[in-house]
C-alpha cells in the first residue's frame, strides 16, 4: 500500500530572539492509508508541530514533507488551502465553533467552501451528524450542547467532506472520560468505515489505548515507533 504521508529528515525550526527553538530534529516516518496512529510525548516534544506540517498549515525547514504526493514545502498558498479544503480535516482541542450558526450550519460550512450544490450539502450534513449521533440537535447553537456534543459536532464538521486525512490534537483534553470514550469510537467507527488516515497528538492515556501504532516523541525527535497488538475493538 503506497504511503499517503511521508517525512525524511523534517526539522523545524522557529526564531526566539537572537537564536532559535528546534521543534523538530531530524524526523523520518510515514503513513499508509488507513491508518490509526498518534503522536504522543510531553508538551514542547514537537506533536503539534508535526499535525500543522501535516496539515499544510506550515512547512519544514529543512527536509521534505511529501502529503498525498504534494511536497508541503513548495505549495503555493493556493494549493495549500485546496488541499486542506478538500482532502484533510482537523480536529481540535477547542471546537471552534460558530456561535451565532446552528449545528447543521457549523457542520456545512466544510461544504460551503467546496461549492457543493444546496441538496446535497444537506443530505451530506444530516448523514455526518447521524455518524455522531446529534441528528436531532441540527438546529440547536453551540450553547446549547454538551461538551461532549460540542465535540461531536467539530468530529461531524471535519469528516462531512470524507477527508483522507483526519489531523486531531489533544481532541478529548475538554472532555470528561466517558465523553472522551465515546468520541474515540466514533473516531475508531470511522477511520473503519470510510477508510481515513487518522493522526492524534496527545498525552492521553485514554486515547492511546486506541491507536493502532504510536510515535513517541521527545525534544522534537521520535524516540520509539510501536505497533500496538491490542488496542480497542468497537
């Protein structure tokens, strides 16, 4: 199966005062299709970092960043947000939802930058909230929900345009635990059945009893790379 992320020698560095702050030292790794992976290590290891180049949303300084075959580090502006619009979602510990839009309309949104016709947008939307289980709560506000409903809707936003590419940090840091069970297997539920690269930053012990592989990092480099021989089955 071909690699639909890959990183060879990917070192970030960021300017503070008069030096610098190396995110990333020298990471190589890569990840097929389908799978269900994370990044794990304490704050400052260099998780986020890795999700954003992943992301399109910065690029190396040194070494290449190769995303369903577009090198992340030569992607015009443009390019770059057409591959984030339609190909990757992000997930994130704060929602970042539209208070003053409905759940059906913070969910379509995705959609509304696709030019995805009005009919289809709404059939699309209805079966991504059925996914997470808030059907009926399509015409509540954000206010309304939970903070496990929130962040069934910021799931139901990010997968409604079926991503290749789910890019999720730290998304159960707001959440209690059984709320946090319960989006990892719908997470889990998903990357099943529409086949979608799911990668998570976190320290979570919860969430790393559901990845299939995990990448620890420290100090910006992968310190182990591990497939897990048991993790959870829905």
């Amino acid at each position: 199966m071909e690699n639909i992320i890959s990183l060879e020698h990917v070192t970030k560095k960021f300017e503070v005062g008069d030096g610098y702050f190396t995110a990333l030292n020298d990471v190589s790794l890569s990840f097929k299709t389908g799978e269900f992976a994370g990044f794990v290590g304490p704050s400052g290891s260099g998780k986020t970092t890795l999700l954003n180049i992943i992301g399109s949303l910065d690029s190396p300084t040194d070494g290449k960043a190769m995303v369903m075959g577009k090198d992340i580090a030569i992607l015009s502006h443009k390019a770059s947000a057409n591959l984030r619009n339609l190909h990757i979602g992000f997930i994130f510990q704060v929602f970042n939802l539209l208070p003053v839009y409905t759940v059906f309309e913070n969910v379509e949104f995705a959609l509304l930058l696709q030019d995805v016709p009005k009919e289809t947008r709404k059939k699309e939307v209805m079966e991504a909230l059925d996914w997470v289980g808030l059907e009926k709560m399509a015409h509540k506000k954000p206010d309304k929900l939970s903070g496990g409903e929130g962040q069934r809707v910021a799931i139901a936003r990010a997968m409604v345009k079926k991503p290749k590419i789910l890019l999720a940090d730290e998304p159960t840091a707001n959440l209690d635990s059984a709320n946090a069970h319960a989006i990892l297997k719908t997470m889990k539920n998903l990357n099943k059945e529409l086949g979608t690269t799911f990668l998570f930053s976190t320290h979570d012990e919860k969430v790393m009893t559901y990845l299939d592989r995990t990448v620890s990092l420290k100090d910006g480099k992968v310190v182990s790379d591990v497939i897990n021989s048991q993790t959870f089955q829905s």
